[in-house]
C-alpha cells in the first residue's frame, strides 16, 4: 500500500480505538535564529493500524514535568495513552522553555533530537525553511481533529499552505481584571481611556506584542501578503497615539515584566493586558474576584492580538516518523484537549470542547479574533523597529506619524521590500 493512504487508513482506525477507550472528560514572542532559505521537505508520513502502533518516541517538552499544571495534565493524557498503546513506549524529557528551540534545532540539523516536540509556533517557520520538520498534512487532514480545529490555529500551523504542527492549544493576551474594582470591562478603547481617566489602575507592557492587538483596532496593518510592512498606510500611527492617550490619562507602560505581574498580583493594577500563562498566579493573588475579558475594540472593530498556537512538531530526522505522527495526532485528540483545558486551563484549538473556567473561556473569547502569529521571516525585522517606534512615541513624545514611517522603512529595508 502507497505510504499516504495506509496512514490515512490507519487514522479511521486510530479514530475508533480512541472512541472506544473513551478518555479523560509563557511567554512572549522569541525570534526565531534561523532564516535558511532551503525549500522545506514535502513528507507525507504513513503508520501502521492504530491497534497495532508500537516501538519507541521520545518526546521533548517545557511543561516542568509533574510539578506544573501543564505536566500534570501531560502525565495523565500519558496515562490513558498507556492503555490504548501498551506497546509504543514513550520517554519524555523536559527542556527549559528558553532552551527547547535551540536545543532541538541544533541537534535536528546533525541527525538527532526527538521524534517530536511540543512547543509554540515561535520558531515554526523558520524550522520548516531549515529543513527540520515533517509536512504532516496528509495524515492531519484525513483525522477526525482536522474538521474540529479552529481556524486562527490553522492559520498559525501551517507554511507555505502545508501543516508541520498537529495543532494543540492557542495563547492571545486578553484584559485580566478584578470585579471588585471593574463592575464592567472596557468593551471599547474609547471606554478604556474614559475609565482611566475616571480613575481605573490600568496596565499594559510597552512592547510590540502586548500591544499589537491594538494595531488592527485601529484600522491598521503591519504586513501585506507579500510580507512588505504597510503600517504607514493608516491605523498603526492611530493606535500609537491612543496609547499616548492612555499614558497621559493614567495608564502605566512596562519595560520589566515581572514588576509589571507583581503590581497586579498585590492590588496596585484593577486591570492588565496579559497572557493566559500568567492565570495560575493572577488566581492565586485575586481568588474568584478575577475576570477575563478580551481586549477592547477600537473604531475601525475588534482588537486582533497575536495569537500562537501551541502544537507536536515531528522530526524530520527521526527514525518514527510515522509512529510519531500517528501518536501526535491521539495527543491532540478531543478528549486528551478537554484533559488539557480542565488541568492545565489551555485554550484548545479543537472548537468542540467545553470550557468550564470562565477565565479560560475568557481566553477563548479573545483568540475568536485572535491574528494569527505570522511564519515569514519578515515579521523577525518587526520587532526591534516598532519596539523602537513605541519607545520613541510613550518616552519621548514622537509624533506617531513619523515613529511608524521610519519603522516601517527600516523593516521593508531589512526585508529588502
């Protein structure tokens, strides 16, 4: 049998086992290093029947082993994967988050690493242009979770119109907030402002990823198709002058990240923009007086933060790549997503499950219109520049017409656009 439709087969078979075993009910953007600009490998990985999978994966992660939440609902998922496979034996080894890309796409390039990892989709792109991961389309899109998944995760899983992620879970920054202080959160940025005026403790990292939501809020845009910066066409330089606004009426901008955390955690924020990898400790600091809510629309319609998408990448140097595929694929099954939202509260790319957690449900409320975290290595020469320009315009009162000019002109000219 052709490698492409015995996995496909093996996927309806995989499905039914599954069915029949039934199933449990950090960080802010990295650039990526690598910018090869090899073509990525087109492999449409096969496996055996699901009832017959076996051999041997080993399996990298960042969750911190049984300790965290995340390794918790990793070990239990491991657990039931156990009794539907009792002969595919799983080692897994934990790598600190800031370590994993780097770790695996230097031993991935010299022939090692693991059969899979899970990670966001930070690096994604540029590990697909370094010849480092599987086109898993084929096997994906013939499973039962490819009709579930939402579309802000495909749009984050794939390169180049081809999957290379088995998509898991999405992370976007949303509004936390304490209802004691905010009887209702600000559905508009017109209602932000006015509440900081009025009073409302309001903070918000002064970076560009926090803050990119607000760029498309405003009407704007920071890249067209073709990866070329546009942001200097309209609605950038609105929403830089909107969080000008924001500061001069009281809002606090944060370069340490930490001190930005604590000052919520102790009562000195009613109201952040952060991400749902801060929800452990905003619920151990406000208990059930935390809410979640997206961030607020601007004029021109709703904020559009940058999401990513957390998901199983398969090595392309592994030995099993086909039980590798196979197996990353019962990973993300729905009922190991509905073990990963009830234990480790994360928004499943699968838009089927229940979500109980009215913060997690926040969480999903904002990625509904969440911007998918762009793959091309143009987005690598964003970052700095409009670090820059948002520096220049909240420090040192720049007009914010001429901070984005400038820093969309040195990105196209770092893009050779």
């Amino acid at each position: 049998m052709h490698r492409t439709t015995k996995l496909v087969a093996a996927l309806g078979a995989l499905a039914i086992v599954v069915g029949a075993c039934g199933g449990g009910a950090t960080t802010a953007p990295s650039v990526a290093p690598s910018t090869a600009p090899s073509t990525a490998p087109s492999v449409a990985p096969s496996a055996t029947p699901a009832a017959t999978l076996k051999g041997d994966l080993t399996v990298w992660n960042a969750y911190g082993s049984g300790g965290t939440a995340e390794g918790k609902a990793f070990e239990q998922i491991l657990a039931e994967a156990k009794k539907v496979y009792p002969d595919v034996n799983v080692t897994v080894l934990d790598v600190p988050f800031d370590q994993l890309y780097t770790k695996f796409e230097t031993a991935a390039a010299s022939g090692g690493g693991p059969d899979m990892y899970i990670a966001p989709n930070d690096n994604l792109g540029n590990e697909v242009r370094a010849g480092l991961l599987v086109d898993v389309s084929t096997p994906f899109e013939a499973s039962e979770n490819f009709k579930n998944t939402l579309d802000v995760a495909i749009g984050g899983s794939k390169v180049d119109g081809k999957w290379y992620m088995v998509p898991e879970s999405l992370k976007a920054v949303a509004m936390f907030y304490r209802k004691s202080k905010v009887a209702t959160p600000p559905a508009t940025t017109a209602d932000l402002l006015n509440a900081v005026k009025g009073g409302l403790q309001f903070g918000i990292n002064q970076n560009p990823y926090h803050n990119w939501g607000f760029w498309y809020a405003f009407g704007g845009k920071i890249m067209d198709d073709t990866g070329k910066c546009v942001a200097d066409q309209g609605g950038v330089a609105d929403a830089m002058k909107f969080l000008a606004d924001l500061k001069a009426a009281g809002a606090k901008f944060y370069t340490d990240g930490a001190k930005f955390q604590d000052d919520f955690k102790t009562g000195k924020l009613d109201a952040i923009i952060e991400g749902p990898w801060f929800s452990g400790d905003a619920k151990a600091a406000a208990g059930d007086d935390l809410a979640v809510a997206p961030m607020p629309a601007g004029p021109a319609g709703p904020s559009q933060p940058m999401t990513g998408v957390d998901g199983w990448y398969i090595n392309l140097a592994s030995p099993n790549v086909d039980l590798a595929t196979a197996f990353a694929i019962y990973l993300t099954n729905a009922a190991n997503q509905q073990i990963y939202v009830d234990v480790a509260g994360h928004v499943p790319a699968d838009k089927t499950i229940t979500i109980s957690d009215p913060i997690v449900k926040g969480f999903s409320d904002a990625v509904a219109t969440g911007f998918p975290r762009p793959q091309s290595t143009d987005l690598n020469n964003y970052w700095g520049n409009f670090g820059n320009a948002l520096n220049e315009v909240l420090d040192k009162g720049t007009d914010p017409t001429a901070a984005v000019a400038t820093a969309c002109a040195e990105m196209n000219k770092a893009n050779n656009k």
